[in-house]
C-alpha cells in the first residue's frame, strides 16, 4: 500500500478527513477489496489498542464481578472452550478487555434470569430508583433496578417508566439517554437528560427537583412536566452540537424554572414553550402594586386599585402558586387591602407568587436600642420644637447592626408594620 | 437453532471483532459505546436465530452494520460518514479479514510492550487518555500533521509485528 492511501486510513480514523478526502476513501473502499481489507485491519487495531490501554478502575472492577458470576454461576468448560473447541478461551485471564465485558454480564444475566418460567426481566442491579416498565439498559446490562449515577438509554421499542428514589416517575422517550442523579446540595432529585423526551410526575416534598440537560436546567417542586431535546440541524458540513439543541418544555400542572443561559423563565400548568439560542429574552414580568380590594377566587385574583377611577384587574393563578405575607407562607384569607403587593407571571401570564409586604422607609439613624427592639431615624424639627423623629418597633428577631448618622432603608411588615429587614440605602448614596 | 450455553464464550471470543467494526464506521466514541450495547442485547435477543454453521463473528458484525444502517436513515445527525454502500463494503472486508481474539490480543500486547519509550508515550496519550490529536499535538510541542504522521507509522509498525509474532507462533 502506499504511503498515501496509508495516511487517508489513519487521518479518517483520527476524525481529520476533509469531505473531500472523505469521498476518496469511500471511493477506495467500494473499489478496491485490498484497500477495504487494510482499512478493517487499521480500525480492528486502533479498537483493539483501545481496549488494551483503557483499563481503568471501573474495569478492574467489572474484572472482579465476572470473576464472582463465574465462580457462582458459570459451568467451567462452557467458559473455557469455544464450541468448536479450536481455542482456549478463559476470560478472566485477559483483563485489557474486561471493558468490553460489561454488556456480556449482562446479556448472561438475563439468559440466566430466563431459564426459570414467569421472570421475564432479570434483576441484575441495585439501586434506589425502579425501572416499572419498559426497556432501560444501564452501564451496559438491561436493568429493574439503577444506582445513582447510571447512565441509562432506553430501548428503541417503546417508552420506559423509572421510580426515581424520591417517589416522582419519568417517563423516557424511546432511545432516550439520561444519567440519573441523586441529591444534590438542597435538590432531592437530579436528572441530566443527554438526548430525546422524558415526562416528570414529581412528587410534593422537601427540595427542588431539577432535570439538567446541555441546553438549560428546569427546576420544579410538585408538578408534572415534560422535557424533550429537539435536535436542531447543523449547517452543512458542521458537526452536531447538543448545545445546538432545542430545550421543549410542557408543564401539565404546577411551576417550572427553565434556567437558560443567564435567563430563567417561570412555566406555569398548561403552558409550554421552546428554549434556544437565538431566542431574546422577555423583559421581567413582576408588577408591584397597592390594591384597594384583592381577593382569590375561582382560581383567579382579582383586585381594585384604589385611584379616583378605581380599575378592576383580574389574573389567572397558577396551580402551585405561593402566596407569602413578610416573606412567610401565608393563606389567601390572610391577603388584605392596602398591602403592597408583588406578583410574578409566569411566561403564559399567570401569576405564579404573590409576595406581601408592608411600605419601605428610608432616613438617617439617630439612635439603635437593640435591647428594647427600636431603631430611630432623624425627623425633620417641627414648629412646636420637638425633633420630629421616628421610631419604629422592630421584630424581636431582628438586631439593627448600624450606626447613628447611617443611612438606611427599613422593610415594614405587612402586618403590623413592624421593622423586618434593615439595609444601607445604596440609593441615597448615588 | 443456536444453544444458548454457547452465547457468552461466543460474544467474549468475537467481541473484539465487533467492536472493531463498529468503530470503523462510527467515529464518534460515546455513540459508538452506544451502538456496541445496543448490538449485544440484539444479539443476545436474536441469538436463537444463529445458525450455528456460519461465522458468529460474521453474524454479529451483520446485525451491527443493520443497526447502523437503521439509526442513520432515522436520526439524519447520527455520525456515520459513510453510505450504506461503503458501510457494506466494509462489513465484507471484515468477513475477509476476520480474527477473534486471543493469539492476536496478546500478541498485540507484547508488541505495544516492546515499542520505544516516545512510540509508547504517543500511544498512551491516544488511547489510554483517550486525547484528540490536537490535544497530543498542544501537549507534546509538535505540529498536528506530526502527530498524524507519527501515529500512523506506530500503528503500521504494530500491525507488522502482530503478523510477526503470529507467523513464528
């Protein structure tokens, strides 16, 4: 062979062929059985060297499960021999491809698991989350059950249901693949989605619940959701980018956060939306307001301002949605006029938080009493001589770490309009 | 109709050449990872189908070539260069050329064993660190076409010293 032809095998197995060289090998192989034979050759060599050089802990370890099943299980001379008996064959001598091995414990399990009548699925894992129904290979081998951390791909046949350890169910999508996490800091639950759908019923607990994929993550608590990464096509000749994908996210009910680059969107029950590169983002959709009347019904708020000309405004209110008085958990009932009242929409519209909160001060400090809970800020002097001050109660909770002469901003309570939150006042300082 | 005792020292003894195949055709390593698992479990379903008096080995690199041939007409982005004409004449090439495992895998040890500390080092970084030619290339201070043409030669050296030790053998 050439020098040439030699180099165009051994550019293409290294992923350097330009198309043209490309077509040229093609050419090659479809034209001349020789060159076909040293291409096989030179890629039978490079999988080999892999196999040979890339033993690592996990293999190593795989290694010493074979060695387990074959002492338990497997009859000698059917390990031992081929079945027409032309070679020698033991495979724990040859560790370089215990690597390779993994799909065959597999494959073996699920024979074994077979021999016996009514088992038409073999356990050949442990682990905290389930496979219910479907097809799921993980780490190599079909299995009922996945540890944390499996990489797992869903059969071509049909769709695959797992009981995550925390309760909540996916649903995969055919040939979808996905690594299946445990928690993760104050997330129950994670999920990295690598490829196709998958559908979430999550179950209501403590922590968030995050699918996190190349593309964005989304992030729930009690809801149901689904999540699919839609190839997007390269231009021509370039290779595909799963960051170039497009991240489709439906929500059945409940709240979902898609974090998208530097942008996270709220996704409210019955709405979906497409998250991709190109796509701008919505300005903020937040409205601060003081309401004359404000009342939850029907699935719905409605509110009056209080102007001259008072306007009725009404919103949808998403399943889910947190209502929070002085940012604790608080009833709908517990909503009264003349609070300040800050909603959040979600990308639909509907109004996913409302947050309650009583009016902002700002002035200078004149003195701190953390002893009796009193903070005063100076008052302008008024005409009967007296300073004109203003104290204010704070919560016995909250210890006021300022100075006299600082200038601060005080966070009233929505009820009772005691001090909850002390800050500098940047703003007065610009 | 195949015995199933016989499909574990089978898959072990031709693995190697499986995997060999479908690393010709696919370059991607992850899918083709992918592909290899998928293929197994095929194999394992359709292995009462075998007819034991052809080549397992042939048997299974069939199935693969199907498989590949499938996932590239369905998913436009599977990473396959080439047509299903040339996937094919591959998958003949193979039936030619066709080694299960054992003499030739030590035989390749003994070989990577003996090669020069530089040779040794270049195929450490390929292989065992898994690193893209470029990255060899930034690592060791050499042109990217020196790596190519280096590698290459370490390859068709080993080769002939696997035919080598398997001629004296």
């Amino acid at each position: 062979m050439n020098d040439p032809d030699h180099n165009l095998i051994h550019k293409y197995l290294d992923g350097a062929l330009s198309a043209a060289e490309l077509a040229e090998l093609e050419a090659s192989v479809n034209s001349d059985p020789e060159f076909a034979d040293r291409f096989a050759q030179a890629a039978r060599l490079d999988s080999d060297l892999a196999a040979l050089l890339r033993e690592d802990a996990s293999a190593r370890s795989i290694t010493s499960r074979m060695r387990q099943i074959e002492r338990d299980n497997c009859p000698e001379p059917a390990l031992q021999s081929s079945p027409d008996g032309s070679r020698n064959m033991r495979i724990v001598a040859w560790s370089s491809v215990a690597a390779a091995l993994v799909i065959a414990i597999g494959t073996w399990a699920i024979w074994r698991s077979a021999q016996s009548p009514n088992n038409d699925r073999p356990a050949i894992a442990e682990g905290p989350h389930e496979v219910i129904s479907g097809e799921v290979v993980a780490d190599g081998a079909t299995a009922v059950r996945l540890r944390d951390g499996s990489s797992i791909r869903v059969d071509d046949t049909g769709p695959a249901v797992i009981r995550l350890a925390d309760g909540s169910e996916a649903e995969l999508g055919p040939q979808a693949r996905a690594v299946l996490y445990g928690r993760r800091d104050n997330v129950r639950q994670v999920v990295q989605l690598l490829e196709g759908s998958a559908t979430f019923r999550v179950t209501k607990g403590m922590g968030q619940f995050r699918v996190e994929t190349e593309v964005g993550s989304v992030t729930a608590l009690g809801t149901e959701f689904a999540v699919e990464l839609i190839p997007d096509d390269p231009p021509p000749g370039a290779r595909p980018n799963r960051r170039d994908d497009v991240l489709h996210v439906s929500v059945a009910s409940g709240i979902v956060e898609v974090e998208y680059g530097r942008h996270k969107f709220l996704l409210a029950g019955g709405e979906e939306d497409d998250f991709r590169d190109d796509r701008e983002p919505r300005p903020p959709r937040q409205a601060t307001e003081q309401f004359a009347s404000i009342d939850l019904s029907g699935g719905q708020l409605h509110t009056t301002t209080g102007n001259e000309q008072p306007q009725a405004i009404t919103h949808r209110i998403a399943e889910e949605s947190s209502i929070r008085i002085d940012g604790e958990p608080a009833a709908a009932a517990e909503l009264q006029p003349k609070m300040r009242v800050r909603l959040m929409f979600s990308e639909g519209g509907q109004v996913v938080a409302i947050d309650a909160y009583g009016s902002t001060i700002t002035g200078v400090v004149r003195s701190v009493d953390n002893a009796r809970n009193r903070i005063v800020l100076v008052g302008r002097p008024r005409e009967d001589g007296s300073s004109g001050d203003r104290a204010y109660d704070m919560l016995p909770s909250l210890t006021a770490d300022v100075q006299p002469g600082e200038k601060v901003r005080l966070q009233l309570s929505a009820r009772g309009s005691r001090v909850i939150r002390i800050e500098p006042d940047v703003r007065r300082e610009e | 109709m195949a015995d199933r005792d016989q499909f574990l020292p089978l898959f072990i003894q031709y693995e190697a050449d499986l995997r060999g195949f479908i690393r010709s055709v696919v370059l991607d390593p992850h899918v083709r990872e992918d592909v290899f698992q998928e293929c197994a479990m095929l194999l394992w379903r359709q292995f009462d189908q075998y007819d034991g008096r052809q080549s397992f080995g042939a048997w299974t690199r069939g199935i693969a070539a199907n498989k590949i041939k499938q996932r590239r007409r369905d998913d436009r982005r599977f990473p396959v260069a080439f047509s299903p004409e040339t996937i094919q004449s591959v998958l003949d090439a193979f039936d030619r050329i066709e080694a299960a495992a054992g003499p030739r895998t030590e035989a390749l040890s003994e070989c990577v064993e003996e090669l020069p500390p530089n040779s040794r080092h270049l195929v450490n970084l390929r292989y065992e660190r898994n690193l893209a030619c470029a990255e060899i290339a930034s690592e060791t201070g050499r042109t990217l076409e020196a790596i190519y043409r280096a590698l290459s030669r370490i390859r068709e050296g080993l080769e002939e010293c696997i035919r080598r030790k398997l001629s004296a053998a």
